[in-house]
C-alpha cells in the first residue's frame, strides 16, 4: 500500500518524535548541561552563628548557594531548599532527599550533636544519600565521630586538628574528578581547617584540594575531599570558607555547587557548573523553594 505524500510526512514526523522520545528516556543529560530525567532535591541546613558580621554566615551563604544553582545556565532540574536553626521545621522533607548540605557550627553546637537528628541522619546515609560539609561543619564531638567518618572521611578533631589564617594558594589535587571540572588555583586570605582526622589508608577519598600550612612551617595538608561512600551515596567536605567574603572567588565556588550536583549523583557539566556573583539582602528564617525543571 502506498501512502500520500501527506501521510508520508505524518509518519515519518511521529516516527521521529518516538526516536526523541526514547533517546530522551534512555541517554543522559545534553551536552555540557548538568540535568537528568528524575529531578535531584538537595536540602540545605544552615546553623546559627556564633561570629560576628561577615563570618560563619551560614543561612546567607546557603541562600547565595541556592541562588546560583537556581540561576545557572547549564544546570537544571533541581529541587532546593534551605532551612535555618540547624534542622528543617518539618523533618520529613528530608525523605526524599538526594544529598544534604550542612552549613553549621561544629561540636557540641553540629546539628549531629543531637541523638535523634543523628539517628534520621544515619537513616538517609544508609540509603544513599548524598552529604556536603561545610567549615565547621566538617567538626563533630569525639562521641559522633565514629559514624561521621563512615559518612563523611574525616573529622576536625578538637585539640588534634589545628587551623591557621592564610592567604596561600588552594592547590587542586585531582583535576580529573567531576567536582574539580573547571576549578583552578586561587588564594583568598580564610581561617582554614587542618590535620584532619582520617582513617589510615581510606581509600574511599580523592583529596580535592590542598595547601601548605601552617605559613611558617607548612607542608602540603588536604583541605578539601571527596568520597564514594560503600552505601553508594557520595560526601564532600571543604575546611572553608570562614569569611562570607570568599564565595566571590569563582573557583571556589564552583567547587561547591560541581560538589552539590555530584552528590546528588547528577552529572557536573564540562567545566564546572557556572555562576554568577548573586546580590542576597538580608536572612530569612526558613526558605522552601521549587525550582521549575
């Protein structure tokens, strides 16, 4: 049977549209752009804060995070929210979670600090989901350190972990993984973490970035690492930054938000997530924010 020219066109048009259809279901995310079929829900936790103007802004650096992954353009399908005072007023937006950023004073006052917030933790953690600390988040109390090594790699030990003011360069020490993509070299004057706690011979880290500290008697110590966790979820962890000043340092930057898409298990796009410097006036309580894909 033959069919008019009309027809011929009709079919062949939707044979094309099933071709899409099932390219888009089976492939991954176009080129150079960070998105996936299943939308990924990164929840973001700031704590109070214990400093003075310009330091350990956690709640306002959550929300600059959130505005440039929001505002990038080869980043989407991205579901974000930031709560304030160390938890989310309703816990269970944290079910379908695919990673968590903790932005938050260490030790006796880290969200973890508390058994039960520690317990729904170790739950998600369990299950996958993915984890980013931030400077003194990357601090907990000796009797949580067990099961935060197994999430996160390492611990800023009291009394054994030290921390110096420097302004020397942040070396990248593995430009090939996907949290490194289109992150160089920089200097920025921070209060920065060191000698962590680690595991001997734990595998499971690639050490991100590096610096030679303490100034006047430095050798080389790793500041910032990622982690393929044995649960199949992914960590990150960076001893920065104390000054709120210092997310203008792109690289930086784009560190943080390739390590946010990472550990959601999206796919960083080539060169790293892009973004701009964003304007965030003053600090909300609590933001829940859909992000349309």
């Amino acid at each position: 049977m033959r069919l008019s020219g009309l027809a011929c066109r009709t079919v062949a048009a939707c044979g094309l549209g099933l071709i899409w259809i099932a390219s888009a279901s089976a492939g991954g995310p176009a080129a150079g752009l960070a998105s996936e079929k299943q939308t990924k829900k990164v929840v973001m936790i700031a704590g109070p804060t214990q400093h003075g103007h310009g330091a350990h802004e956690h709640e306002r650096g959550l929300l600059l995070l959130k505005s440039c992954l929001d505002a990038s353009p080869n980043t989407r399908n991205l579901k974000i929210e930031v709560h304030s005072n160390n938890w989310p007023s309703d816990s269970r937006t944290l079910d379908d979670a695919d990673t968590i950023v903790m932005f938050n004073e260490g030790w006796d006052d880290h969200l973890l600090a508390r058994p039960d917030r520690r317990e729904t933790v170790r739950k998600l953690m369990d299950r996958g989901v993915g984890l980013v600390c931030l400077h003194a988040a990357t601090a907990v109390s000796d009797d949580v350190e067990e099961g935060f090594l197994n999430w996160a790699g390492g611990n800023k030990k009291k009394v054994f972990s030290q921390l110096a003011f420097s302004d020397g360069r942040q070396a990248v020490a593995a430009p090939g993984h996907p949290v490194a993509r289109g992150v160089t070299a920089f200097a920025v004057y921070e209060e920065i973490y060191y000698r962590y706690m680690f595991r001997d011979g734990d595998k499971r880290l690639t050490p991100i970035l590096t610096a030679m500290l303490p100034p006047d008697k430095p050798h080389k110590e790793i500041i910032a690492w990622a982690m393929d966790r044995v649960d199949g979820g992914r960590a990150f962890m960076y001893a920065g930054p104390h000054f709120d000043t210092s997310w203008r340092v792109e690289s930086l930057r784009r560190m943080v938000l390739n390590a946010i898409v990472w550990t959601a298990k999206a796919e960083v796009p080539d060169g790293g997530v892009r973004s701009t410097f964003p304007s965030i006036r003053g600090k909300g309580t609590s933001v829940t924010e859909r992000r349309n894909p």
